[in-house]
C-alpha cells in the first residue's frame, strides 16, 4: 500500500529552539581522556610491578609513582571539591576513604599499594561517569521530530520561517507526509495522524475542523490548515525534552551503594586515627602512635568494598548483554535488583504494533471472504495503516476501479460489478450490525464498514494484539511479586482488552507523556519501579523510572538512549529473567559487601592496638581483594536465557 512520504532531510535536523548547551556526540573511548588516564594508571601499575619483580627498585618506584598520579587525578580532585562544597554526608563517599587510604599506604612506603587503589577506583569511577553521560545524548533525537521549519499563511500569502519563531494563532500548512511543528487545532482539512511518536496510539486518528493535535504528528495524505495554539519553544514535545532533562538530573544524584556504607564509615575511622595520635601525643610517644594511626587508616582501606560492586556489576552486566539485555550503569543495575513493580508501555511493547485483522462480521448471504476481498480491493490504492491489515489478509485481491478516497472517511470503488464503499463508523452507518460492532469496539478494535450498492455487507475488526509471550512474561514477574501496571496513551477500551489479554488488572489509559512521568515519579518513590516502553513519548517516564527499560529492536532512539537499560530483542520474557539475574547478582554483591565491612571490623582493632603491621595488614587486604574478584565472578555464570526475537 501507498503510505505517508517520508520525511524530508531538512526536518531530520536537530534544530537549536531550545536547550543549545546540549552535550556534543560521544567521544570514542581511545579519545576520551579522562577514560584513558585510569587505564594508564593500570598499565604502569603493571610495569612497576614487572620492574620490582626483576629487581629495579627505583624505575618500579618511579612506574608507581606515575600511575599514581595518573589514577588519582580522576577521583582525588572531584573528592576535595565535594568535601567542600557539599553537605551532611553528601560530603563522604568511598573516594575519600581511598584519598585517605592512599595517603596513609604513601607515608608508610607502600606506593604500589596506593597505585593500585588509584587504578582500581578510577577505572570504575570512569566507567560509571562516561556511562551517564551517554544518556544525555537521547534529548538529540527528541528534537529531531521538530521540523527545523514552517509553512506559514498570512495575508501576504505562504511562507516559510523558523519553527523556533511560531506564535500562538499562526496559521500553518501541514502538507502530506510532514510533521507538525507545535500544538494546534485544525482550522480546515481532513486527514488522519500518526500520533504514535507523542501519545503512544498505533492507530492513526482522524483529523478534522476542530480537533486538537499535536506537535510531533505526522500528517498522512490530506493538507491541514492548523491554527498554532502553542509557541514554536513552547509545546508538547519540547516538554517532553525538559521532562527527560528533569528526571535525569534527579536521577543523577541518586547514590551509589558503596557511598552509602561508606558515609558513616569515614568519620569513624578519620575520628579514630586524630584520637590515636593525640594519644600517643598525651603518653609522650607520638612518632609510634602516628605511625600506628597511619596503619589504621590502611587497615581501613575500602580496597574490597570498592571492587566488591564494580567486579560483581560488570561481571552480571557482560553476562546480560550476551543475552540481549544492555546496562548502562552499575546504578542501574543495583536498583535493577530491587524492582517491586513494572509499568507497561502498550503500544509496540506489550503489543506488537502491527495492525491486523482479528474477525469479520457479514449479514446473511454474505462471506467473510467476499467481505475481505472487496474490502482489500478498495485498500490497495489507500494510504491509511490499516489498510496493510486489509490487504495482508487476503491472498488474491481481485481488482477495483473508479476508486476515491474520502480522508478520514474511507474508499469507494467498483468491484466485481458491485458499487463497494470501506470506512469508519462515521462515514457508514452499520445499521443492523450496529450491536455486533459496539460489541468488537469493546474488545478494542478498530472497524471498517463495508457496504455494497448501499446496503451494509459487513465489518471488519482490526487490532494491535498483544505479543505471544505477553501473558506467560507477566505471569513470571508476578511468581517473583512483582506487580504489574499499563501506563498508554491510546483510548481506554483498547487498553482494557489488552490487558485483561495478558493478565495485567492495573490500567491507566489516554495518558500523556506528561502523565506517565508522574505516575512514575509518585510510584518511585513509593517502591522501586521499572518503566518498559518503546516511543518518543515514554521517554519522561523511562527517565523518571527508578530503570528505565527500552525494547531495543523496535524501540525509538530517544526512547533507547533515556532508558537505563536497552533490549536488543523484543522479547518480554527477557524482562523476569533480567530482573531475576539482578537479583541473584545484587545477593552476590551484598555478600562481597558484607565480607569487606567484615575485614574492616577486624583489621581495625588488630591494627589499632598494635596485633597486626603494616604487611600484615596489605596481605590480608590483598587475599580479601582476591577473594572478592572470584565470587564477584560468579554473577557472570547465570547467564540468561537467550531469546528468539518477534
């Protein structure tokens, strides 16, 4: 079938209306600095220890002396700055427990030691920083949809200007194929729009006098005239920028697990280490006591507790992403571990977002192949979405002729010696199907009208059915208490269907993007919430979600760069089976965290009373470190299942 032109390179552009201090395109990792001095830091981490192993004391000194530096640049300098510009104990944080530590291992002689603190903790930090900034990259793809331009009519006659300088009560020509540039109501025209990009509607929605639509719509095949009730700057999809930008910043500032433990940890252990020197000050032996203070603050040292969630977090991330399921961040997957309840997308999540028909109703002496075939012979010169579904599900369309199509009504037609009309309720009245077609309505489809040589022969059903694995996927998060929640902008019917389909009894219908968002900011911060989506239009939401989760291989590119975590497949069951890998992995990790607070309660004392030296106290720390590694390990070997996509 004939459908919308594309939309032309110039509208493709990301126009600058708002939010020009967008962040610039990634930076490939051989070129980001601040990635390449953490892996610096190792590798001359490396070359010292070759070097003393052979017997160079002083190039090995020098080789640690250098990675130290290198690593430590990352992470020591952000530390002092929230240490002083920061409050409460949003000041401490695991960086400045490792400062300290580093500093303590260096006044000791200890380089290496300090070294590989450095490397350790910088290349987490990296990571995790480098994988935040990437999710800013989504608000490009949210402009995109704005047209860089506008066919505006005055009394002058038409022309063109920036979308940024549309004012309220312009007048703009929307012509087939092209996307709307701000909010507005048709003043004259018909047509249908694909709304799918704001509300998330697989079905397009008629156009007429008097109807509200929206920026970011694509107009199908008639000229809309559109008296604009929204500045070019200020509409519905620019909204949907500063709502992603809200809830990402927000979500930004949540804190890490290993930050949380170590906030009362630092004071503790800095009070204790003041409190021995100025002991060993009031007993007239202070050299010894400082010495002593510096040995705690090693002993001290989160060396464990800062791997303990990297190593386990890459380890259940890699073995994740073989699977189909991309993570982003360690963040998100810690809280991924910790979800209690999941927010369906409908429209291209739960739901394939593939129109077809589902059943015909006919009047007495007539088929449902007839019915179809007259109906499919009208379709193939439309341009409507729903007349693919028509035209696929017949295999010999016979031929029409003298056909017209009426936007936002329907066709009409000669076939096979029958004068065939094709359209909406509204168009065609269905008369003595009138019970038959609330009926099919209820059920949430959509429906075209058949009539031949004007009387009613029968109705067609389409709809978006749910996916195959729909209903076994929300049946699995429920066996692991999950609840389960539709979040959709199409109409209320359709979204009772479906889910009473998959076994959803949680329905929010004809939701803005707007509206999502805050249903997802109030269930947030209620229990930990997982958002699924695939569109423009979830992108606050995914953003807003405690994870943000995109079906990757359907999913918008906005929609897959807001999200914390990406599908490459559609599969719904890979959702259970992310959330119980997390869980097994988040069990792992608070194991390894458990056993580092554990080394620390027993090395301090040792080492505060003098039990335990300095290289007592580093080997301990370096078994406990080996140790960590290999059970962290362990998140890796539970690899989800592999799924085939649909």
């Amino acid at each position: 079938m004939n459908r919308a032109e594309p939309v032309s390179p110039q509208e493709q552009k990301s126009p600058s209306i708002i939010h020009d201090d967008l962040p610039e395109e990634a930076t490939p990792w051989w070129r980001d600095q601040t990635l390449l001095l953490p892996i610096a830091s190792g590798l001359l981490w490396a070359i010292g220890l070759a070097l003393r192993l052979r017997g160079f004391i002083v190039p090995s000194w020098i080789m640690f002396s250098i990675g130290l530096l290198a690593g430590a640049s990352t992470f020591v300098p952000g530390t002092f700055k929230q240490l002083f510009t920061n409050r409460g104990r949003e000041r401490l944080g695991v960086g400045l427990l490792m400062t300290i530590s580093g500093i303590g291992a260096v006044l000791l002689g200890h380089v290496e030691e300090a070294a590989a603190l450095a490397f350790l903790f910088s290349i987490s930090e990296t990571l995790e920083d480098r994988s935040m900034d990437r999710a800013k990259q989504g608000l490009r793809a949210l402009l995109s949809l704005i047209p860089e331009t506008a066919h505006i009519s005055s009394a002058t006659g038409e022309r063109v200007i920036p979308a940024a300088q549309i004012r309220r009560d312009d007048i703009l020509i929307v012509g087939a194929g092209e996307r709307v540039s701000t909010d507005g109501v048709v003043s004259s025209g018909h047509s249908w729009l694909d709304t799918s990009a704001v509300t998330g509607e697989s079905i397009p929605v008629e156009a007429t006098p008097g109807d509200e639509i929206l920026a970011g719509s694509v107009n199908g095949t008639g000229t809309l005239y559109v008296r604009a009730t929204a500045d070019g700057r200020d509409n519905s999809l620019t909204k949907i920028v500063q709502l992603v930008e809200q809830a990402q910043a927000n979500k930004g500032t949540r804190a890490r697990l290993a930050d949380r433990i170590a906030s009362p940890l630092v004071p503790a252990v800095l009070i204790t280490a003041v409190l021995v020197i100025i002991f060993g000050f009031i007993i007239g032996n202070p050299a010894m006591w400082v010495e002593r203070a510096l040995v705690v603050l090693v002993a001290a040292s989160p060396c464990a507790l800062a791997i303990a969630v990297p190593v386990t977090v890459i380890s259940a991330i890699a073995s994740a992403s073989k699977a189909g399921v991309i993570i982003k961040s360690g963040v998100a997957f810690e809280q991924l571990g910790t979800i209690r309840r999941v927010a369906f997308d409908k429209t291209g999540t739960l739901t394939r977002n593939q129109p077809r028909v589902i059943t015909t109703v006919t009047t007495a002496g007539r088929s449902q192949t007839e019915i179809l075939e007259w109906a499919a012979a009208l379709e193939a010169a439309s341009s409507h979405p729903l007349a693919h579904a028509v035209i696929t599900s017949v295999e010999n369309a016979p031929g029409a002729a003298d056909t017209e199509e009426i936007p936002g009504c329907g066709v009409s037609g000669l076939v096979n010696g029958h004068q065939i009309r094709a359209g909406s309720p509204r168009w065609i009245d269905p008369r003595e199907l009138t019970e038959d077609a609330g009926k099919l309505s209820l059920r949430g489809m959509s429906l075209i009208i058949v009539e031949a040589d004007g009387q009613v022969a029968g109705i067609i059903g389409i709809r978006d059915e749910p996916r195959t694995e729909a209903r076994e996927a929300i049946r699995r998060l429920n066996d692991l208490g999950i609840e389960t929640v539709m979040l959709t902008g199409d109409n209320t019917r359709t979204a009772e269907a479906i889910a009473s389909e998959t076994g959803i009894t949680e329905v929010h219908a004809e939701q803005l993007p707007e509206d999502k968002a805050e249903y997802l900011q109030r269930s947030s911060s209620q229990v930990p919430t997982v958002m699924l989506g695939d569109g423009i239009n979830d992108t606050p939401a995914l953003a807003a979600a405690t994870v943000g989760i995109a079906m990757g291989a359907t999913g918008s590119a906005a929609a897959i760069e807001s999200a914390d975590v990406a599908f490459t497949g559609n599969d719904l069951r890979l959702l259970p089976a992310a959330l119980e890998h997390a869980r097994k992995a988040r069990a792992i990790m608070t194991g390894n965290i458990v056993l580092a607070l554990a080394l620390i309660a027993a090395l301090f004392p040792l080492a505060l009373f003098g039990i335990l030296g300095l290289a007592s106290v580093v080997l301990i720390h370096e078994i406990a470190e080996v140790f960590v590694i290999l059970n962290g390990l362990r998140a890796g070997r539970t690899a989800l299942p592999n799924r085939t996509v649909r």
